[in-house]
C-alpha cells in the first residue's frame, strides 16, 4: 500500500474504530481486553490488522467514559492488570444508530465508486 493509501485507511479508520469495537463487544457475552479485542479484529481482517492496537485503548476508555461500554480491572499473575470491557445497554443503542448512520453512508458512497456507479464510463 502506498503512502496515500495509508493516510487515506488512516482516515477513514479514525470514525469507524468506535463502531467496529462496539459491534466486537456486542458479539460476544464475555467480557474482552484490548489485546483479546486486537487480536479477533486481526483474525477477521486475515491477520493483517486495520487499526493499530494502540489506537484501540483511546478509543476504548472513551466509549466507557460515555457509558457506552462498562469495564473491570483484573490483576495478572503474567504481567500488569487488564482491563477488560463490556458494552452496556446505552452502547448496544448507540451501536444500532451508528450501523444505521454506516449503511446509509456506505450505500451512498457505493452509489459513487461501485460497479455500476453513474460515474463508471461503461454500461
């Protein structure tokens, strides 16, 4: 990927990360840490990862902060304590308005650049 590439995944990835975390907490009934969460984003993207591990946690303690998501400390035998996440009722209602915003944005931007889009030269 080239340089203009990068910035441009950059900047699409700085509105999407909050979404994507809030669906990965609503997938799940356990209760996950950023590396756990880092980790199942790497695994569904072929093990390359989109976002940066450490743009997560940010964007993590900000959704908390929001109450969108509830969050524990754990102490680790292995290392420092983790803090492990949980997106809360208030979150799933966000996620559901967020998706919403996100199909409505992609369908009009699939409008534009799809197969098909008025702007494609051929029939």
């Amino acid at each position: 990927m080239d340089d203009d590439s990068r910035k441009f995944q950059r900047d699409l990835n700085a509105g999407l990360v909050s979404l994507v975390l809030l669906g990965v907490l609503a997938a799940t009934d356990e209760d996950l840490y950023g590396y756990d969460i880092a980790k199942r984003l790497q695994r569904a993207h072929q093990g390359e990862p989109i976002f940066k591990e450490g743009t997560l946690y940010p964007v993590l303690r900000s959704l908390a902060a929001s109450g969108w998501l509830s969050s524990r400390i754990v102490p680790s035998y292995a290392g420092p304590p983790r803090r492990y996440y949980r997106i809360t009722d208030e979150g799933r209602a966000v996620l559901a308005q967020r998706r919403a915003v996100w199909r409505d944005t992609r369908d009009f931007v699939d409008q534009f650049t799809g197969p098909s889009s008025p702007t494609d030269p051929t029939p």
